[in-house]
C-alpha cells in the first residue's frame, strides 16, 4: 500500500460514486482522510463503508448553496482540523440543441459547475493560505478545451471551470496553494447513463460508439482519473499549478 497522502486531509465534492468515489478510495488508500459530499446521502454512505474504518466521512452538501456550504466547511474543519486538499468534483450535465435549451439550463449548471468550485475552494482557502500550503483539484472535462455538438451548456460551464482554474493557480502561486485542473475524455460513471437517457439511447451502446470515437477503442475507468487526482494533491505536484491536463485515451491532445 503506498503512502503518498500520507498525513493529509482531503474534502471531495461529488465524491458519493463514479470519479469522486474513485478518488476517495484512492486518498484513503495512500493515506488521507477524506470527506465526502454529495446530495445523495445513500451514495456517501455506500462509500464511506468501503473505505478503512473512519477514514471516510460523509456530509450531505449542494455545492449550489451558499448556506449548505458553509455548513459542509463546519463540519469539514470540525471533523478533520483543516484540508490539505479540495477535490471539486461535484458536476451535473445537460444535453440538446442550442436553440432548445432554455438560459435557466446554463444558469443552473454554471452555478454548480463552475460557481460551486468558487464556494467550496474559498471555504476552505483560509486555512490553506496561513498554513502555507495546499492543493486545489478542479474534475474539468475535455469538453472545457474543445467544441463538441449538443452540449453548449456543458461545454461553456467547463471552459468556465478550466478558466478560473488559470487564474486561481495565478493568483495563489506566491502562497504555497496549487490550483490544477484534470480534463477527463469519456469515463465509465453513472453520468453516462444520465447522458444516454438525454440523448434517447441505450447504455450498453452508447458506451460502445464513444469507445470507438477514441484512437484507444475505450473509455476511461474512473480510477484512472483517480490515479491523477492522488498525483496532483500530494508533494510531488508541489511545483505545478495553473494546468489543466486532459486524459481521454488519445481523443484530445493538447
């Protein structure tokens, strides 16, 4: 078992199943302790039981709100004595033609997509800050560097995300705080089925066209987001920040 978070506190949003809970495995198995937040308190649960006794706590939290935010950080802090770590995971997604989709359809994914990163990194950047170190770990897309048919909503909250990475890496390089952001292609999580519901299709099918749209003919595992996501907030990441590193088994290259 290796030992690479070794020491550190991790809070992860979205962290109830598919990448988020890849990654909260992952930080418990290389040492942290770690608190997961999703809206599904069934999710956290199921969770938090596979981790090592105690070394995953759940919360329910809508990284939409204001209030429950606060609330999460409360106990956050109260629970673990500060992060070393954010993951901001927490994602929703929306699919259609542009002309179909209505502005309320943007308002509510940037609000969780993009704004929920700002709350939730902001909790907790206090603490970061005067302790003189920390890591800030944006779930992007690939959809946030490139266009893609049918998803203006999704594409444009993700850019949003992967800009305000840029910056927060800037404005936090002098206070020992890294800020980076990893850029999954098509991964094996419960949001494809929710994709495939949208577009009319079947799972299993589904899975099949996007593997063939990629030079490796497959779709990422969530644990290999994970293993990225275990590299970026331990040591070894200490001198990066600011990038956004994209992994979707050769479809964008950038």
């Amino acid at each position: 078992m290796g030992q690479r978070l070794e020491g550190k506190r991790a809070v992860i949003t979205g962290g109830g199943r598919g990448i988020g809970k890849a990654i909260a495995l992952s930080y418990v198995r290389e040492g942290a302790q770690c608190v997961i937040t999703s809206r599904n308190l069934d999710d956290l649960e199921a969770t938090s039981k596979e981790g090592p006794d105690g070394a995953i706590k759940p919360f329910v939290c809508d990284v939409s709100s204001d209030e429950s935010v606060t609330s999460m950080a409360k106990f956050v802090n109260d629970e673990l004595g500060g992060v070393d770590i954010v993951v901001n995971n927490a994602g929703i997604h929306a699919a259609g033609r542009f002309l179909d989709i209505d502005p309320a359809t943007y308002s509510r994914l940037y609000e969780v997509n993009v704004v929920g990163i700002v709350r939730v990194s902001q909790a907790f950047l206090g603490g970061m800050i005067e302790r003189g170190r920390g890591s800030i770990v944006n779930i992007a897309s690939t959809a946030g560097l490139f266009e893609s048919p049918g998803q203006a909503p999704y594409n444009a909250s993700k850019h949003g995300a992967v800009g305000l990475t840029r910056c927060m890496g800037l404005e936090l390089a002098s206070s020992g705080v890294t800020c980076n952001a990893i850029c999954p292609g098509f991964v094996d999580t419960p949001m494809l089925d929710g994709f495939a519901e949208l577009v009319g299709a079947e799972s299993d099918e589904l899975r099949n066209q996007l593997a063939k749209r990629t030079p490796m003919g497959r779709i990422l595992s969530p644990d290999e987001i994970a293993n990225l996501a275990v590299y970026l907030g331990s040591d070894e990441a200490s001198g990066m920040t600011g990038q956004t590193m994209a992994i979707s088994n050769g479809m964008r290259m950038s």
